[in-house]
C-alpha cells in the first residue's frame, strides 16, 4: 500500500484524472476496477470516480508497485542557465517573450523547459513535492513566431486560464507585416475553414466547409501603407493567420512556406504575439484580479 496525500495542485482533480497521472503505467481501465474494488481509499473510505480532491485528502492506494513510477529526481533541465525574457509575473502566472526561433514546448530548451527551471530555480517550482502538476502553457506560438506566452504556475490557474481562453476571454493580439498590402482594404474579418495537409505539413483556408477542416476567424486592421497590420484571433487554429492572409494573396514577409518572396537569406515570418487583454466576462475565482488587464509588448 502507498499513501500520498493531495495538495494544493493536485484538489479540484477528478480521481480518475488524478490517478491517471499519478500511475503512468496504468490503463483508465484498470484504474476504473481498482477504484470499484475498493482498492483506492480517500480518507479511509471507497469515493466515487468522479469525486473531486480536496486539499489535506489521504489517498490510500492498494496496487501493485510496477504501476508506480520510479523514484523522482530532479531532471538535469532545470538545473541549466535560463534563457527566459519575462514580461509580467505574479503568484498565478508569467507572461514570457518567446523569441522566433525557439520552441513553445516539446523539444531541448523549450519555452516551458526555460519557465520551469527559471521556477525551479527561485524556488517556486519543486518537481519532487508535486505529484501531478507541474508549471504549464496556457497558450503556444509557432516556433518562428515570437511574442507573448502566457504560463500558469499552479493548477487552479491553469484551469482558470484554460477556461477563458475556451470561453474568448482573453483576447490575443498580433502585428505581421504582409506582402501586397494594396490588396487588404483598411480593416476587415478573415471567416472561413482551416484544413491540415498532413504530407505538406502545411495548413490550407477554404471559404467553405471542407471534410475535416475546422471553422476559422480573424479581425484585422491596417496600421501603415508598408504592410504593417494587426491582427486578433477569434478562434485559435494552427497556422491561422499564416493561412489566411496567405489566402487572400497577402502572405507574411519571410513566410516562404505560405507563398512569401525568398529574400535570399533564412528568415523568420514577421509576426509577433504583442498583446493580451484579460477580458473577464464571467466568475473567475483566484484570478479574478487579473480582469481589465492588458500586457503589451511590440518588440
């Protein structure tokens, strides 16, 4: 039997999902029998799946050693010298400044490798004490996009974040420059439907509902006569606003890939994540604070 005990990042959890990360070896549907059989206890008694965890719970676990991961350590990661440029932080959350080039998570030194160990290393973030949290993105910009990223740094403020971002809470902002800028009027709505090629590993805008695509829109205005506009998502797909001023004829400047000129040198497409407004239309608990806020940074 192992005993572990919730805390503050691991309560308003379903046990289920709790369970899930805790035994990486195990299936939902073995962790679904085991919570029938009584072989996990909260406080001494059988819960149901779908309880909720609350904080100072007592977890009793009546399985097999193997399903359990091996002792933690303390990954060599987080131990690095950070290259992190932070914009805003507080207790919940930091806002970082992805430079282009660099991935927003899933590759060595990663935005989140980056936030983790600049957490890590103030002392805010110990993998050893967490059983299933651990400091995460709430939202992800292309590799070659740079701009604003914003990070939770606790669960609840993952949720919360999550939640508004699903609900178009928050607003995100976005300067690009464009080729062919004669042909966008002064501002204007890009609504149609995205659709992935797989082989191109390039994303396609359609006009209209295709097999498989998902519904697209993005506002935009312009801001010179040189190209420069700003762009705010509605909806957030992959490669949306690549896709769709590429559709419209207007590609990115350096964004090859999308239909952009070569300019004889590697470049990155000119489109930067700038700004975020915390727009809060419904409750929203520990951030409540945070509503009518709006972090900006343009270079």
């Amino acid at each position: 039997m192992k005993k572990f005990v919730a805390g503050s990042n691991d309560a308003g959890q379903r046990l289920d999902k709790y369970l899930s990360k805790l035994l990486s070896g195990a299936s939902m549907g073995m962790i679904y029998k085991w919570i029938r059989k009584k072989r996990v206890k909260i406080n001494g008694k059988k819960q149901e799946i779908s309880y909720q965890l609350q904080v100072g719970d007592v977890l009793e676990l009546y399985i097999n050693d193997e399903f359990f991961d091996e002792e933690k350590s303390i990954p060599s990661f987080l131990k690095k010298s950070v290259r992190l440029a932070v914009v805003f932080e507080d207790e919940n959350l930091l806002v970082a400044d992805k430079p282009s080039g660099m991935a927003a998570h899933g590759e060595d030194d990663c935005l989140l490798d980056n936030i983790q160990a600049y957490l890590f290393q103030k002392g805010e973030y110990n993998p050893i004490a967490e059983q299933t949290f651990a400091p995460s993105l709430c939202n992800r910009i292309d590799r070659n996009t740079s701009g604003l990223v914003i990070a939770a740094k606790n669960a609840a403020a993952l949720r919360i974040i999550n939640e508004k971002i699903r609900n178009r809470e928050i607003n995100k902002f976005y300067l690009l420059k464009v080729e062919n800028p004669e042909r966008l009027p002064c501002s204007g709505r890009i609504s149609g439907y995205t659709l992935k090629n797989e082989e191109e590993r390039k994303i396609y805008f359609y006009e209209n509902d295709v097999k498989g695509s998902k519904y697209s829109e993005t506002l935009f205005k312009k801001l010179d006569s040189e190209g420069l506009v700003e762009a705010r998502l509605l909806t957030g797909r992959t490669h949306q606003i690549r896709a769709s001023f590429a559709h419209l004829g207007c590609p990115l400047v350096g964004d090859v890939k999308y239909g952009a000129k070569k300019n004889g040198r590697r470049d990155f497409q000119q489109l930067r994540a700038y700004r975020i407004e915390f727009d809060f239309k419904t409750p929203s608990g520990e951030l409540e604070y945070l509503g009518g806020k709006v972090i900006e940074k343009k270079e």
